[in-house]
C-alpha cells in the first residue's frame, strides 16, 4: 500500500484528509454541478443576468421539456442509440472471431496482422476522411445510418482485435488441445469453449466500445448531415447555433447528450475500468 | 472437397474467422491511408476524378507531384501556427501525466466513502467532448461564466479568454485537461493497485518513505501504466480536432486551428482535397513515430513472454 493508510493515522490527519477529499471532489466536478444548475433556470433569470444568485424559479420541467418537445434531441437521442448499438453487438462479434485466430492459430501472416489492427488505432483520422467519405458516398451510404455504423465497425475492430487476441492468449491453450484430441471442429472450439470464457472482456470491452462510438463528433459530422440521421453530439452542436444564448437549454441539452455513457459507467464500473486498464498491469 | 476442408481446418480457419473484420479494416482504414497519400499529390475538387473536360483533359483531377507539400510548407503562412499549436497541444498535455498519478495516490486510501468518490473522479472521462466543449465555453464566457465571477471576485479584470489570439489555444488544452486526468487518474489507479505490497513493505524496513520510496519502489512498478497513459494521452492531444471545432472554431483569426482542424477546412469548405491530404499526409507521418514506438514495445514484451 502506498502511500501510507490513512485509516492508521491519528484522527486529526484523517480529518485533514477527508476535508480535502471533500473541497477537492467538489472543486473537480464544479463545471458539472455548475451546468446542472444552469439546466434548472429559466431564461428570464439568466437575461437579467442573474446565473449564481437564488433562482426566481425552478425551471427544471420546463427546459428538460423544450429540449425533447420542442426541439429534435430526442430525435438526435434515438439516432444515435441505432448507431451505437448494432456497431457495438457487430464489432464484439467480428473482433471475437479475429481475435480468436490471432491466438490461437499459428500462420505466416499472423503478427504482421496483428501488428495492422493495432497500428490502425493511433492514425489520425484526418488521413481516412476524404476516401471513407467518398467510399460511403459511392455505396450510396451517406447520410444513413449504415454509412456510420460500417465505418465504426471497421475501425473498432482494430481495437477490439488487438484486446480480445490478448485476453485469448491468456487462457490455458490446454483446452483447445484437449478439444482437438475429442475431434471437435475450429468452429466449435469458438463458440463452445472460448466464446463462453471471453465473456468478461466481451461486457468490458461492450461498455468501452459503446461509450467511443456514442461520443463520436468527428465522423458524424462527416458522413451525415440530416436531422433524421444525426446523432446527439453533433446535434447537440447544431442546436447551440439556434439557442444562442439560452444556456439553460444548451446545459440541459449537454447533460442529455452526456447521460447514457454515465449511466452506463456507473452502472458497469468494474468492467468500464477492467476494460480501460486493460495492458496498464502488464505489457 | 468437404474431406479436404475437414481435414485441413487448421490451416483453413484463419481465413474464415478474418475475413470479415480484414475485409472491413482494408477497405476503411488501409486502402483510405494509401488513397490519401495518392491523393495529396493531385489537385482535386472531389467530383468525378474521371470527368474529361472540352479540351479532353481530365477535368477535376490533375498530377501536381509535390506542389501540395510545397505550398504547405513554404507559402501557407498558416502553417507554421498550426503546427505550433500541434506542439503545445503535445507539451503541455504530457503535464496531465504527473497530475493524474498524483492524484492517484491522493485518492489510493481504503477509507469506506472511497467507493463512491472514486467513481466521482473518474466520470469526466466518459462525459464526451461535445459537451466538455461546451461547458468550457460556457466557463469562459464573458460576463456570466464561473471564471469571470472568479476573477471579479478577487477583484481582478475579466478576460474572455477564448477570444484572445494568445490565450485561447492554452484555454481548450487546459479544458482537454479535465477528461484526460481523469483517465490517466484511472490507469495509476489500476497500477497502484498492483503494486507488490513485499517489496513496499521492505523498502520501509530499509528506512525508504516518501520521495524516496516514490522515486525508488513505486514508480518503477508503475511503468506499465505510465506507458499506456503516455500513449493515449498524446493520441488524444494529436486528434485535439473536436474541442478546437467546437470551442473556437480554429479562431480568432485562425490562432488556435491545429493540423486536424485546418485539414478538415481545407478538404470540405475548399474543396482542396488534394492540399487537405498533404495535411493529413505529414499529421500521419508525425503519428507514425509514435506507432511505431508502440509496436516496439510491445513486441519486444511479447518476446521476452515467451
């Protein structure tokens, strides 16, 4: 343990620490609590300037309302759960299958490979931007869903190749051998054996992966541009120009924009931080 | 025919279980980073590169050889301020390496509320950063936001930072700082976490504590984490695109557009695709550095596993 525990200090340096845990946990997430507050006032409060001071009214019904009513965010919110979920489900499979291969199966192309998909990861995506955008325009996929989706699929799946391959390496290689000796098939030793014990990098890498694509603002800005397709980062941006200055609405709009990784990381911490850490321990 | 696949299954499975994620990662990674390079040595407009004109000359598409690379380097005046704003970015974002570990291990206690504070620090990280953009802004702004208040509160005068030429690049690195602390914050955590308690304890038998101990036992065990946080966190000062779009735009007066930004103007509002792809071209080349570093590493890892 390091430093040393605090809990074998007296009870004087305890409080000390408590109290700066508590000044700096506030201090740290000021800018949120901030703009949750925002969220609550109505426009005329923050016209006549008043952000900080005692609210005239508790707008909270009101704004969350405007945003989802009056303006496409729930539009923005359901377009970017049908991208974010099927990429999710589709690179997890494919990646799983790769991944699979790249442990298990000894052959000539095998490290340059994997060396590809772990490359992939750190390219600017500057690099990619005028021939995918041409590519999805050509597929007559701009402006869709699938145009997205395919692209996300694609480039998570260096990530996801790289990660799994590594987490299959790991496990006893006993087992496949023990299921060639029974003459079971590659196939099955995939989905009968090592699938069922990826499952714990599978659900880590899930909420990863999931919170990547939802957060995507690059490539939506690229590959889209209707209403009717848009996800809520880029929505949520495009929103700000009408708004102008009604910041209650914009923070409300943010905190909707920002909620479903926040659930979810709070929700599946332990497999948020298993997947984050993942190669930090060792490697 | 089914005999011979049964057979050789070993040797046949690879492809089956590639093909779709090859197929896929060629066709959207690979075959675009070679199409970019091809590109950059054209003028194109990004219609039809086919298309003849009256004279019957390709019409959009022309082999200019280096000419993009040259107008870059020598005659875009711009240039020069992106790739200085690329710099810092890459500087002072390695500061939120030491941060995050020390705040690390400000937070690495076992006392009972640390299971939910933890979590608290961590959440910046996951918020995206559309939104951590537009909190910042807001924290700027003249006028109304917190900073503003701050200032006048110590009596101090109010600067709008994200409209000072000078100031506004360091103002979004330091709101990117928000996020990546948070995530370098976890990495530590994790490493900490796994530091061997025995060689701890036996550096505080050799009167090792503090400074001592920090430099001598712990740091040295961290240096797993302290690689991958490094890499991640200049990947992610590299690709600054979001929050530059989002806060300033590349402004005022183009003071804070880095590469990323001015790649993305030059490709999809001027219609240079050829000159955004020279851009993106030398963004590629500095990244490779970094790529290649990374594969060394973990190469020479694997091998020494083995």
């Amino acid at each position: 343990m390091f430093p040393i525990q605090i809990e074998k200090q007296p009870k004087f340096v305890q409080y000390r620490y408590r109290l700066i845990l508590y000044a700096s946990i506030i201090l740290w997430l000021l800018p949120l609590i901030a703009i949750m507050l925002v969220s609550l006032r109505s426009l005329s409060d923050l016209n006549a300037g008043n952000y900080w001071g005692i609210p005239t009214e508790i707008n909270f019904i009101d704004n969350y309302s405007e945003v989802f009513i009056r303006s496409p965010m729930a539009r923005y919110f359901l377009n970017s759960l049908i991208i974010t979920i099927p990429t999710t489900i589709v690179t997890l499979l494919i990646s799983s299958m790769s991944g699979f291969t790249l442990a298990i199966h000894k052959f000539k192309l095998n490290m340059f490979i994997f060396a590809m998909f772990i490359a992939g990861n750190f390219i600017p995506f500057q690099i990619l931007l005028v021939p995918v955008r041409n590519i999805t325009i050509q597929f007559g996929m701009y402006d869709t869903w699938y145009g997205l989706i395919i692209f996300h699929i694609a480039f998570q799946s260096g990530f996801c190749t790289f990660f799994l391959r590594n987490f299959i390496k790991e496990l006893p290689f006993e087992l496949v051998e023990a299921a060639r000796a029974d003459g079971a098939s590659e196939f099955y030793i995939y989905s009968k054996i090592v699938l069922p014990l990826m499952r714990p990098a599978l659900a880590a890498l899930g909420v990863l992966i999931f919170t990547f694509i939802w957060n995507d603002y690059f490539w939506a800005l690229v590959l889209v541009q209707s209403d009717s397709v848009r996800p809520v980062t880029v929505g949520l941006q495009a929103l700000r120009g009408q708004w102008v200055a009604s910041w209650n609405l914009i923070a409300a709009g943010s905190i909707v924009c920002a909620l479903p990784p926040v659930i979810m990381f709070f929700i599946l911490q332990k497999q948020f931080i298993r997947g984050l850490t993942f190669g930090a321990v060792k490697g | 025919m089914i005999k011979y696949l049964k057979k050789n299954q070993i040797k046949i499975a690879p492809f089956f279980f590639l093909a779709p994620s090859i197929i896929l990662f060629v066709l959207y990674v690979i075959y675009p980073i070679i199409d970019s390079i091809w590109v950059s040595f054209h003028s194109w407009n990004g219609m039809d590169r086919g298309l003849l004109g009256l004279s019957g000359e390709l019409k959009n598409w022309k082999w200019v050889g280096l000419d993009n690379y040259k107008e870059l380097i020598f005659d875009d005046y711009t240039f020069p301020i992106n790739l200085l704003n690329n710099l810092k970015w890459l500087v002072l974002s390695l500061l939120v390496i030491p941060i995050g570990l020390g705040l690390a291990i400000f937070l690495n206690q076992n006392i009972r509320e640390m299971k939910f504070i933890k979590p608290l620090f961590f959440f910046p990280f996951v918020i995206n950063l559309v939104v951590v953009s537009l909190i910042f802004t807001w924290f700027y702004m003249p006028k109304y936001g917190i900073l503003d208040l701050i200032f006048r509160f110590f009596g101090l005068e109010p600067i709008a930072f994200l409209a000072e030429e000078t100031l506004a690049t360091y103002a979004i690195i330091f709101a990117f700082f928000w996020p990546a602390i948070a995530y370098t914050m976890i990495i530590y955590l994790t490493g900490l976490t796994n530091v061997n308690t025995e060689v701890v304890e036996a550096g505080r038998i050799d009167g090792a504590s503090g400074i001592s101990m920090f430099w001598n036992v712990i740091l040295p065990q961290l240096r797993p984490a302290t690689f991958i946080a490094t890499v991640v966190t200049v990947v992610g000062a590299l690709r600054s695109f979001d929050m530059v779009a989002i806060m300033t735009k590349g402004g005022p007066w183009g003071s804070t557009s880095v590469l990323a930004y001015k790649m993305y103007e030059e490709a999809l509002f001027s219609y240079r695709m050829g000159y955004g792809s020279a851009i993106a071209t030398i963004l590629f080349l500095i990244m490779d550095i970094y790529i290649v570093w990374f594969l060394y590493r973990l190469f020479q890892n694997e091998k020494s596993e083995k």
